[in-house]
C-alpha cells in the first residue's frame, strides 16, 4: 500500500475508473448501430495488430450490469465513460436509434443504483463512417453536427448526468489520425491534420454551448493528453522538433479552448483555417480541466513528416512499462502543476495507468506487482502536487478492463480486471484487490478540519 494522502481532500475527491465505447462495448452491428470510422480502419490490412477488431471486444453491451458489479466491488465514486456516437445516430445526423439510446439508459440507470457518478464523454474517436464519408472532422459543418449531436446527448440524460467532457484526447485522435497515419482514418495529410484540428475545436466550443442549454446544473469538461516533451538528441533540429510536438501535442487543444489560441509554434500555420469570431466560439467557458497522462516522450526532426517531427526515442536506460512506455512519476507531478498554473481549473486525472503483456498464472491471478507500484508511485506524486497547490479533484485509473487498444488490438492490457477474450471471463488482478483496499483506507481516513 502506498502511504496515505492527507493533502488530498477526502470529501468530494473522486476515485474511479474509465473506459470508451469502442475500447469495449462490442455489439457493432446490434440494435441499428451504424459502422465508426474504426470500424472501418480494423478492416484494412496490416492497421492493427492481428488484424483484431472492436466487434466484440469486452462485450460490455451485453455485459454491462457485471462491470458495474465490478465497480461496486471496488467502491469507486465515478465511471468515465463514452458513448457511441453512431449508436445513438446511426448516420451521424437526423433520426435517433431509440435502441442505442436505451442501451445508454440502462447503463446509467445500473450506475446511480450502484452508487457510481456517471461521467459521460461525448467523444472517444469513434465518428460516424455515414459521417466520414461526407468529409467527417475535415468539413467545417461537423461542429455543427456534433453540437446537435450534444444536444441529444443533454436533453436523454442531463437529468441523471451532470458531469459531461466534450472530447477525450483530441491531439492523439488527430495527429495520429491525419498526420501519422496510424489511427483511423489513417490519413497523412497536412491541411487534413491542420483543417481537423480547427474544427475540432470548435465542435468543443458548440457542445459546450448546447449541453449548457439542455442540461441544468451541467459540469462540463473536456480531456486532453500531457506528457512532457524531449529531444531524441541535443541536436537544434531535435529540439525544434519537440518544440513543435509540445505545441501540438500538449496545447492546440486546450489554450484554444481555455484561452483563446492557438499556441506560437502552430499559429500561423492555423491562421489560414480560422474565421473572425472562431477563437471566441472555441473560447466558452467549461468547468473542470481532464487531464490524461503516462509519461514522457520523444521527438526528432523529420522534414518529410507532416509537421516536421517524427516519434522518438527515450534514452537507453530509461525505467519503462512492460509495454515500452517511460515510467517517470516526478513527470507526473510536473505536469499537473502546469496545468493549475496555465489553465487555473480544478483538474480530475481521467486516465493513468500500466500496460503489460499478460497471462494467467499457474494459480489462474494475475500478480500484477509493476501495475501496483506504478499506481502507488504516480497517486503519490499526485499527493506532492496537491501539496504544492495543484487543485487535483479526482483519480481515474484507465482502466476497469483489458480491451480493445487502438492499434494495438489486444496485445496491450490495461485493466485493473483481466479479460478471457474467448470466454469473456472476467478476472479480478492483484491491482484491482489493491485499488479496493487502497479506496476503502481513503475512506476510513480521518477527515483534516483545514480539509474543504
């Protein structure tokens, strides 16, 4: 067990856990569910590995009431989830999928009679094929389309619902999707990647705008990536190189968002895509500031990628996760008092976690030690941000279970519960026995009379 945290605020702190749609709901061609562009994507040879797709993925349509169980075991306060956008309209736009939304219905019904908070991400990447087919995040008209696809969203569940995030990582689903190629669609194109970004930006800025007007009491969010940013080498090009990935990467989004620009690095890049009143249409005012991040990473120079920087490497030595990932907790800390000082919301931790690549014992566990000590070492550099000022409300581990991880099929896993893809058997890990305890001593803790 780590030690205690009493420079974290007890009450109202929020412990949980996330997931998204296409990560583990399955169920892609049930109950009038319209194809995603991910749907898509698993189907071209050699775009994800094994040529694995989210057909079935954790089941969790079908599934559902045995997470929540789960959830309820471990005594979280809130689930981070997304919904399925082509779920709940089919073509992206028009006529409701009345099935879709009652699968919705259900899960949030389970969730308030488990006592868990539902967070609701509108967006978790998984756009509308019917939608892509029409020009999808490239067309100006899509803030449209998801601002009415918000108000859908607001007006089925704004009265169970309150806590609301608009986009859930939209550098990665962008730089990954229009500028390396690797995610859905799979694109490598400059003025996509730049045209994408803008109009993400203001589907954010809409969203806002119609889930303020259908939801009373709304508490809304959105989610962004944060990973320091470091040269490969200490070359001037690799340098410039990280300079231009932390612009994209760490700020498009957010001081779009929050403070109404776009960063130096990229600005003029984006002047050619922006309208008069854009900034202030991306500018409305949100509540919270999402927050996901694992650890470091690493650019060089490269002329010939889209924006002039490719992936790097991290040093030779660097303490990594059994999936490659630079292990860095003091990063950790680092970057939640960047956010407080840039941004000044109070900030939830939507995703940290370990990934591995892994079996069944011989008992049949899965005695996860380096998932334990990576939590334990990152919720205490969370403890030492807060203590130095960092208004951190909320911890949610990603995630509850092994699924579906984009390119990486279901080689990579997650989970606090390991899932048996060919049974669907859930199993609990040592981390998730951890995380219970771990929830039920922050509730035993004596609460600090300085504590709000």
């Amino acid at each position: 067990m780590p030690p205690s945290l009493p420079a974290v605020p007890r009450r109202g702190f929020v412990w949980g856990v996330s997931t998204s749609s296409y990560q583990i709901e399955g169920a892609v061609e049930e109950d009038g569910r319209g194809p995603s562009i991910w749907d898509t994507h698993c189907r071209i040879p050699g775009r994800v590995a094994n040529g694995d797709t989210g057909d079935i993925a954790c089941d969790h349509y079908h599934r559902y009431a045995e997470d929540i169980a789960l959830m309820r075991e471990l005594g979280v306060g809130g689930y981070r989830f997304s919904v399925a956008w082509p779920r709940v309209l089919p073509q992206g736009r028009g006529k409701p999928n009345e099935a879709g939304l009652a699968f919705y219905d259900r899960l949030i019904d389970a969730l308030l009679g488990a006592g868990i908070e539902p967070w609701l991400c509108l967006y978790h990447w998984d756009l509308p094929q019917a939608l892509e087919d029409q020009g999808g995040w490239t067309c100006r008209d899509s803030a449209i389309w998801f601002a009415d696809y918000a108000a859908l969203i607001g007006r089925r569940y704004g009265d169970r619902v309150k806590r609301f995030a608009t986009f859930n990582e939209p550098a990665v689903s962008t730089l990954f999707g229009y500028g390396f190629g690797w995610n859905a669609p799979g694109l490598r194109d400059l003025d996509a990647l730049l045209r994408t970004t803008h109009h993400i930006n203001l589907a954010h800025g809409a969203a806002v705008d119609a889930l303020r007007a259908a939801v009373s009491g709304a508490s809304i969010g959105a989610i962004h990536n944060r990973q320091p940013c470091r040269p490969e080498s200490g070359s001037r090009a690799d340098r410039e190189a990280t300079a231009l990935l932390d612009a994209y990467w760490n700020r498009a989004f957010p001081d779009a968002q929050i403070l109404g620009c776009y960063p130096d690095p990229m600005a003029e890049r984006m002047a050619p895509y922006l309208q008069s009143s854009d900034l202030a249409r991306v500018q409305r005012p949100i509540d919270w500031f999402g927050l996901n991040h694992y650890g470091p990473i690493y650019a060089k120079a490269d002329p010939s990628a889209v924006l002039g920087f490719a992936w790097g490497s991290a040093p030779n030595g660097t303490l990594r996760s059994e999936i490659g990932w630079h292990i860095e907790p003091a990063a950790f800390e680092r970057e939640l008092l960047a956010v407080q000082q840039a941004y000044g919301l109070p900030i939830y931790v939507m995703e940290n976690g370990y990934g591995a690549r892994e079996a069944l014992d011989a008992s049949g566990r899965i005695p996860d030690r380096k998932r334990i000590d990576y939590l334990a070492a990152y919720i205490g550099a969370l403890q030492q941000a807060v203590a130095k000022g960092a208004d951190v409300r909320g911890y949610f581990i990603w995630s509850l279970l092994d699924n579906f991880e984009w390119g990486n099929g279901y080689n990579d896993r997650f989970g606090l519960v390991y899932v048996d893809y060919p049974t669907q058997r859930r199993i609990r890990k040592d981390s998730f026995h951890w995380y219970a305890e771990f929830i039920r001593a922050q509730a035993r803790r004596p609460q600090s009379s300085a504590e709000p």
